[in-house]
C-alpha cells in the first residue's frame, strides 16, 4: 500500500515514532513536512529527525508559514505526481487552504483521500473557507477526527461518508518511560508542560499555589505571551520563590522533563473560540507514570477517564482542593501512576494509533 501523508505536526521528532509504526504495518509510507512551523504566540519550531526508519521524510517549502487557515506548500502538484500514492493522508483540517490544494491535487491522481479535523467548536466558515470545506467534504474517501464534538460537528457540515475517532499521535512507552526509583528531593514539584497562553488556565494554577504546603514548588515549561504575567502574579502572591519558569524543550527531551514532576496539571479554560482538543501533555505525563490532574475544559475528561483527578475548570479552590490530595496521599498518587501507565498501554500508544490509522487507510483502499 503506498501512502503519502502531508503533515506539519511531524516536525516535533517524538512524533515521528508513529511513522514508523505504520511503516512496519506493511505500509511504503512517504510523509511530506515543512522544514519548520511557526506557531503563533510562541515561535518557530524546526523540524526534528528523530524517528526516521523505515519510510521517507522530504520537506516542502511552506507559503505563509504559521498561518494555521491559509498556509499551503509550494511544489506539491509534481511531487504527488510523481509519488502517486493510494492513500494520501492530509493530516489538516477540511476548512484550510492546505487541505483544499492537497485534495484537488490527490483527487486528479485517484487517490483515495482523507483529511483530520480537531476543531471541537462549530463554526460556518466564510468564503473561501467554506468553499474549502464543502469541496473537501464531498471529495474525501474518510473523515478522522481527534475528538467526538469534531466528528459531531464535521457530520453536521453535511459529510456523509465514514468517520474514524482516532488521536493524531500517541506516545512511545519506551521514550516516555516512568523513572527508574524515587526521586531524590525533598520539594513536591508541580508541573505544567505547554504554551504559556491564556487559554491553557496557567494563571488558575499559580493561584492554586496559594495556601499550599511551604514545600509545594511549581515548575512551568514552555513559552508564550503569558511568561510576564505569570511572573507578576507569582510575585504579587508572595509565591515568587516557589515558581520558577522554564523555556521550552525539545519533544525527546519532554519525557526527562516530566519524570522530575510529582503531578502534571492542565488547568485549560474554555474561550468564545477555543476548547481543549485533546491533551496530549496528559498522555504523555501518564506514560511516564506521573499522577494527572486536569479541567473540565473539552476532551480532558475523556483523555484522563479514570486515570487521574479533575476539577471544574477556572475553579482555582477545586484544583487546590486536588493538589492538596496528592500532596497527603502517597498511596493515591502511586495508584494514579498505576492507572495512567495502564491507560496508555492500553489506548495511546505510538504502535496502537498506527494500527487504527493502517485500518483506515486499507478500509479507504476497499470502498
């Protein structure tokens, strides 16, 4: 079966396990990636080569980088032509440009293709947008969704073909590996690993910080337009000794990261036109047998289940109310790790998604 997937999300090398994955499923895989992504509010990410055995990676030169709705690639018409895959996988949403120009240029070769939308908030698109959207919708062979609300709503725009819920990504049990023994300090560090941005609820974490035990220490990870104000509010609190604040690190060095934590917190808030998607921070902490607790906010029950603690998002006295459990608890915080690990294990590893995504693309080869 030959596939080719275009894909910006694999310029983070932790990702490219999945590629690999599926390449060992029988398929001749070729994916097509910029050279980097600028993402908006935090900056550019280049493409890693982490996990590249066993299919190929080329770079395509984007146009209007880090404009999630209006980028495309420049060099794609010959390129699928010459590659003329069976499936091609465009790994973006039905309403972009990107997704529209890779349809129309997969539909002339006879491909059977497929697109992946995340957007859990139902929106109708202006033009060009919707003409995007509707040209997609009536030209793919599947539909594959990060989420239920996104499948819901891409039904609702009126695709009638087959829909698969599957995580664009999911974890290598062996990269995010739990630590070997205990760790060896005397703090009880809290962790928030992601974009530092007013949608991810960070200020309802350092908040929660307050009237906390002397040792409760919180470490922050990552970068965005929110580091000044975090640092503000840290100091106006008194809490500036108990906060610090890290840059960003690469995605194969996320799992040592997160090994140095005793909880992960995604506090996400709902915005007019943003809601959590998925989570992937959660599963990755839970891979590496750190206890979770998230919000409300979107998927993040549904990513967590039982595996971890949640509160209603932006209720700052019900996640202190969490942190303080773990903090008394040893027993449940080890019995979350248990829960969590089991949980990826089982769902949200790396090898599983790409047997789900190898479904797929075999089930479009067969209608």
């Amino acid at each position: 079966m030959r596939v080719v997937m275009l894909s910006k999300a694999v310029v983070a090398g932790a990702y490219q396990r999945k590629l690999e994955e599926i390449a060992r499923l029988g398929v001749e895989l070729t994916v097509l990636a910029p050279s980097g992504w600028r993402e908006p509010r935090v900056g550019m990410i280049p493409l890693e080569r982490c996990f590249t055995a066993g299919y190929t990676l080329l770079t395509l030169p984007m146009v209007l980088n880090g404009h999630h709705h209006i980028h495309f690639y420049r060099g794609l018409r010959p390129l699928i032509r010459h590659l003329r895959p069976q499936v091609f996988h465009i790994d973006e949403e039905s309403f972009n440009l990107a997704t529209f120009l890779a349809m129309r240029e997969g539909v002339a070769i006879g491909a059977r293709c497929c697109f992946y939308n995340w957007a859990n908030i139902d929106r109708r698109y202006p033009p060009p947008f919707s003409w995007f959207e509707r040209y997609n919708l009536r030209h793919a062979a599947h539909a594959i969704a990060g989420n239920q609300e996104a499948a819901a709503i891409i039904r609702r725009h009126g695709y009638d073909g087959p829909i698969s819920v599957i995580p664009q990504f999911g974890v290598d049990p062996d990269l995010f590996a739990p630590a070997d023994g205990l760790r060896q300090h005397d703090a009880f560090i809290i962790g928030y690993v992601g974009r530092l941005v007013p949608e991810k609820g960070v200020t309802d974490l350092v908040a929660a910080l307050a009237g906390l035990p002397a040792n409760a220490r919180l470490r922050l990870i990552g970068d965005g337009i929110e580091r000044p104000r975090l640092l503000q509010l840290a100091a106006e609190l008194g809490l500036s000794a108990q906060v610090e604040v890290l840059p960003a690190v690469s995605s194969t060095a996320v799992p040592a990261a997160m090994r140095e934590l005793d909880v992960l917190v995604l506090p996400s808030r709902t915005q007019p036109n943003w809601k959590e998607q998925f989570g992937r921070v959660l599963i990755e902490a839970m891979s590496c047998g750190v206890p979770v607790i998230g919000s409300t906010c979107g998927e993040i029950p549904q990513v967590i289940g039982a595996a971890g603690l949640v509160f209603p998002e932006g209720d700052v006295t019900a996640l202190r109310a969490a942190l303080s459990r773990l903090i008394d608890q040893p027993e449940l915080r080890a019995e979350l790790a248990r829960r969590g690990r089991a949980r990826v294990l089982a769902e949200f590893t790396q090898a599983a998604i790409a047997r789900r995504y190898v479904a797929v693309y075999q089930a479009m080869l067969e209608t």
